[in-house]
C-alpha cells in the first residue's frame, strides 16, 4: 500500500535558525519559506537524493504543532510521510483494519499541492503518519 518516504518533519523553534543549519552547515539545497495558514505552518524543504526534510514551524496561535513545540523546545521530529497511489483506498483499507485517521477522515491540500491525511501515532509505534497521495 505505502510507496516510498516522501519525507521525514522536523518542528523547529526557530525557521530560520533550522534553514541555516540544512544550507549553510550541512551544504543542502533548501526551498523558500512557504506559509501553510490552513495547516499552521510555515514550511521549508531540504532536498536530498532519495527523500526531503520537512522544517516545520509553528504559524498562528491555533498551530497543530505548537503543542509539539511545547512539550520539546528544541523542536524535534514530529511525522513521517510515505507516498500512496490513492489516498481514499489506503484511508478505507487503514479504517478497515482499524487505523484511526486523525480529524475529519478527509483528505487535505499538503505543502505539495496533493491530498494528504494523517494517522494517529498510537496505530503506527507512537510514530505520527502522513499519507501523500502521488
């Protein structure tokens, strides 16, 4: 069902600070900031050959990762991202098997411009999973 690691999302206090340290530390290509108002997020991308790094970092005060950014203020990872041909037949195979797909079990626009859901971490070993419909 899943295909491959889209990327993997790191919550950052600081968007900046964390862009610095792909690019300038560690010599990545990384995009420009993109603000996610819908989502609560302001993201940037770091390329690598085989997957991206996501850095997340909280925007508005109703931000699903502020509470993350609360309980680990140097930021941390927060979820991974695997890639499905169709979003709605994986959800229906996942809620079949018992998964719990997290708020309203609709597919949303991503950062990518691609429907998205997300599973509750207590499914997946406490891991937070985002599907990525390509």
């Amino acid at each position: 069902m899943i295909g491959r690691l889209n990327h993997v999302a790191i919550v950052v206090p600081d968007l900046e600070k964390g862009t610095a340290v792909y690019r300038q530390t560690l010599g990545a290509a990384v995009s420009a900031p993109q603000a996610l108002p819908e989502h609560g997020v302001t993201v940037v991308f770091v390329e690598l050959p085989n997957t991206k790094i996501e850095l997340l970092e909280v925007l508005g005060e109703n931000s699903p990762v502020a509470p993350f950014l609360e309980r680990n203020p140097s930021g941390g990872i927060h979820h991974v991202c695997y890639e499905v041909e169709d979003i709605i037949a994986a959800r229906d195979t996942l809620k079949a098997q018992g998964a719990r797909v997290l708020g309203d079990g609709e597919p949303k626009t991503g950062a990518h411009g691609k429907p998205v859901l997300f599973l509750h971490p207590k499914d997946f070993m406490g891991t937070l999973v985002e599907l990525e419909q390509v």
